[in-house]
C-alpha cells in the first residue's frame, strides 16, 4: 500500500482516529499516578548466644557457638515477619513521642539471612519514619529476643548491629518513567486502527481506483470541484 493511501484514508477519516485518541488520552492522564518518592535502610546484624568457654576435652570450645549463631540468626529473621515483632516496634517507637502502627511497621520490614548474619530490610514513605522504624527494630532485637524463644532460658541473645543506619531515597523506575507516555501511545494506536477499520468496512465508490477493482470501464469522472 502506498504512503499516499495511508495519506488519503487519514485525511478522510481524522476523526475517527481522533476521537479514540482523545477520550483514551484523557483517561490516562486523568487516572495517571505518579510514583512517590520512598526511602528505604539495610541493617546487618550478627547474633549468638554468649559462648561457653566450658567443654569436653577434644571438642572446640566456639564450635557450638558459631553453630548456635546460624540458629539464632534464623529465628530472629523469623520473628521479624511476624505481627508480635511490629508490635513490639510500635510500642518502642511510642516511648520515643512518635506514633506508627504496628500494621504500617509490619508493611515496612522484610528481613533475610545467610549463616550468622541478618539483614533487615526497612522502607516507608518519610526518611523520619524509616529512622524511627530502624532505631527501634535495633532495640526491640537486642533487649527482648529471650521473651519470644523459651529454648534461651530467658536470656537475651546478643544481637550486635553492624551497620548504622543509612536512609536513602529511591528513584522512580523506568516502569512509572514511561506509563503516561504508553497510554498516550496506546491512545494514538486504537485512533489509527479504527480509522483504518473504517476505511476497510467502507461501502462507498469514492474513487476512479474503486470501480476499476470491479472490473468495470469507467466511461466518464466527474471532477469534485464542479
């Protein structure tokens, strides 16, 4: 097909392709959210029982505590997912004068764990909450583990922090970036199909080229300018 018929079937049926465009522009502008700015921490921590220097003769004397630490690491990347931590942090961060559930907490951890190591991941929508979050998580770790694990015999863990906290921002993903430009586009897309749509369902002789595809002589045209 020739780039003039494309020419020819836009100029006849610009509406159609604009009508779709527009109404579908709109929506997407109108519904367009764009991505808020989130801020987001890591913290690592090691953690163990305190070591019993106190074995058999022929064992390592740290063997079991660097054993124990991989499973005190565990339960406490464990504990961290659960509703009675969040609650814990809420109830920490309220001492401090500041008030965040322990739903909002509970949405803004995840944790993981390799060996004796433990990560938790902390994010919210103000850099103040994410601190807030961290600092507590910190203390709520450190000074109330032995209530949540009988198997300690009421002794907390020592849980050492490895990082300080360090609260950046995230950026907005190429994803959010390019959403309203692809509903624009997608707009422009079902404007072109209809109007070549249109032009493919057309029943009308409109031009020489027509009724010459029928096999039918042309005997005269009338021009449109008279």
């Amino acid at each position: 097909m020739e780039l003039r018929l494309y020419y020819k079937i836009l100029l006849r049926w610009w509406w159609l392709a604009i009508i779709p465009t527009i109404l579908i522009g709109l929506v997407g502008v109108a519904t367009f959210r764009r991505a808020s700015t989130t801020f987001s921490t890591k913290i690592r921590f090691s953690a163990s029982t305190p070591p019993a220097f106190e074995s058999a003769p022929g064992f390592d004397p740290t063997y079991y505590s660097w054993l124990t630490s991989e499973y005190v690491v565990g339960s406490l990347s464990d504990w961290t997912k659960t509703s009675s931590f969040a609650q814990e942090v809420s109830n920490e961060i309220s001492k401090q004068g500041k008030n965040i559930s322990a739903s909002t907490v509970q949405g803004s951890l995840a944790s993981d764990y390799v060996r004796s190591q433990l990560t938790l991941y902390i994010s919210g929508a103000t850099a103040d909450d994410v601190s807030a979050i961290a600092n507590a998580a910190i203390t709520v770790l450190q000074t109330r583990n032995a209530s949540v694990f009988p198997q300690l015999g009421n002794n907390n863990a020592v849980v050492t922090p490895l990082d300080v906290p360090s609260i950046g921002s995230s950026s907005v993903g190429l994803r959010d970036s390019l959403d309203l430009p692809i509903r624009l586009l997608l707009g422009v897309a079902v404007g072109l199909a209809c109007a070549f749509l249109a032009h493919y369902l057309d029943p009308f002789v409109r031009e020489r080229k027509d009724v010459e595809a029928t096999n039918l002589q042309v005997l005269a045209e009338i021009p449109k300018h008279k």
